[in-house]
C-alpha cells in the first residue's frame, strides 16, 4: 500500500491531469446565476472542454442551444453540446448538429437518450429517426467534422440483456466516429477497473474518461444509485451518518469522499477526469485544486514557492 508521500510523489512526477465540467442548463432566472457563477469560478481551471446536457425527450433543446451559444460568445471553453435522437426525427437533429456548428461547437456528447417518460420507460426509436447512439454518431460526423463523445457503463446500462450487448453497443459507437467514451458516475474504483479490462479485451481504445459525481447531497445520490442500478459500497453511507441536518459538515465529507475516489484513481494510472458539478462549483473546484490544478497565477505562484 503506498504511503501519502509515494502517493504525492507519483501526482506530481506523472502525466498532467486533464479535468472536464459537465452543466445543465437553467430553468429559472435564479439558477441561471447560480450555473453561470459556477461556470466563471471553474473556467480559470482551464477544464479541456465543458459539456451541457439535453433532457429527456429533448425537453431542454432550446436552452442547452442558448447556454452553450453564451459559452462560445462570453468565455474561452470550449463547450460540449450534448445531443439525443429520442423522440426526433432525423431532420429536426441535423438541424441542431448544424446549428451547433455554425455557432462555434466543434464537440457533440452523443446520447440515444431517455424516454420522455424518464428511465424505466420502454425505448421507441422515431420513425424518421435515428435508430441508436451509434446511428446518431455517425449521421453528426456526416454533417460535419466533429469531435464526438459517447456514453459508457461500468455497471451495464439497465436496459442491456449483458454485459456483452453493453459492449457491443459502445464498440458500435467507436466504429461509426466517436472519439472518447465518459463513464456513468460510480461509487467503487475496481468497477470501473474491471470495465476497462473488458473494454480494450474487446480491442476499443478511445479514452475511457471516469465520471465522478461529488455526492453532495447524500439522499439524493443514494436514491440516484437506486434508479440506475449503481453501486453504493456501505463505507459512504456511514461517512455521511448523522448529518441530515449539517450541512456544512456533510460539504466537508463530501470532499473527502470525493478526493479519496480521485486520489485513488489516479494513483492506479488515471490522468483524465469529468466532473458532474450539479451547476456547483464548491466541491470540484476542491478536489482539482487538490489534484495541483490550479488557476495560472495561484500555479505560478506555488511553483515559486
């Protein structure tokens, strides 16, 4: 087991880490604030790209379009538009791949989507649209020349019969044009070890980035874990044992929990990492300045001293 020391000496002698920051765009005037006083305290971070997402059924088109059109006009990230083919025909998506690029995206996160019914719900791909992820990857690198991320999951996307139909699934994906492949949030590194294993068995290697959910709200993460059949090992649960009504202390733990599943991440060789912030900026900005990721001037200053 290596010691604090081994362990700072291998961050600090090993390859730069790379940090992405996912959003979700705002419903109301006053989570507009929050999200965009989120975006400009992690921006100086310099995260290699930062994605919005899209809503089941492509509820959230209009806004994810105008938060990331904002990204491009008001800032230097470089944003990742999420898409979906539920409920769409092919027409409609393409016109959103277009505009995407002709606003200055060059990054599509590619998802087959939820039922507008939400998760749980049986999957009917449109009639005049694009059959599954895959298809819609390469129907977005037919319209133009973008970098494309896909999903992936340790622990099997619920709907899949198999692990190895879940692989067929995400090779399909790579073969028709994606680029990097970002994990479902998950609670036990050796999950996430073991599907690495299977994945490149299987002869895939596009980046498989971790996603890391910073659990913030205990309750709400743990009921999250229940919808998605994710993995919640006892040891949290017990971290957050007694703090229903403080939450300062749980902000601490959550820092904690969230440090120690990157530490040890990156102590087993991982060098990139997709933070789910919830629009919050608090905890990941914690953990990455933990990871020596810091904004230009407090860097130099540290190298100075």
């Amino acid at each position: 087991m290596p010691t604090e020391t081994e362990r700072r000496s291998r961050r600090s002698s090993g390859r730069p880490i790379a940090v992405s920051f996912e959003f979700f765009p705002p419903k109301t005037p006053e989570m507009e604030a929050t999200l965009w006083n989120s975006i400009t305290r992690l921006a100086p971070l310099a995260p290699k790209f930062v994605s919005v997402t899209y809503g089941a059924g492509g509820s959230t088109r209009e806004r994810t379009h105008a938060t990331v059109a904002r990204i491009v006009e008001e800032t230097r990230l470089a944003p990742a538009a999420h898409l979906t083919c539920v409920a769409a025909a092919k027409g409609e998506v393409d016109e959103v791949v277009r505009g995407y690029w002709d606003a200055g995206v060059r990054h599509i996160v590619a998802l087959r989507g939820d039922p507008p019914g939400g998760v749980g719900q049986a999957y009917e791909p449109h009639p005049q649209g694009y059959s599954s992820s895959a298809d819609l990857v390469a129907g977005v690198r037919r319209i133009a020349n973008f970098e494309v991320s896909v999903s992936a999951y340790p622990e099997k996307h619920p709907e899949s019969a198999s692990f190895d139909v879940d692989l067929d699934i995400l090779q399909a994906k790579v073969e028709a044009g994606a680029t990097r492949a970002i994990t479902q949030c998950f609670f036990d590194n050796d999950i996430y070890f073991r599907y690495l294993d299977k994945v490149r068995a299987r002869g895939i290697d596009v980046p498989v980035v971790p996603g890391i959910l910073p659990v913030s709200n205990f309750k709400q993460a743990r009921n999250f874990a229940e919808k998605t059949a994710t993995y919640m090992p006892d040891w949290i649960a017990s971290r957050f044992e007694g703090l229903d009504n403080d939450p300062e202390t749980r902000k601490l733990i959550a820092a904690a929990v969230a440090a120690e599943q990157v530490f040890d991440l990156v102590d087993r060789g991982v060098t990139e990492f997709h933070f789910y912030t919830l629009n919050r900026a608090d905890l990941v900005y914690a953990i990455c300045h933990l990871l020596g990721i810091r904004p230009p001037a407090a860097a130099e200053g540290a190298a100075a001293a």
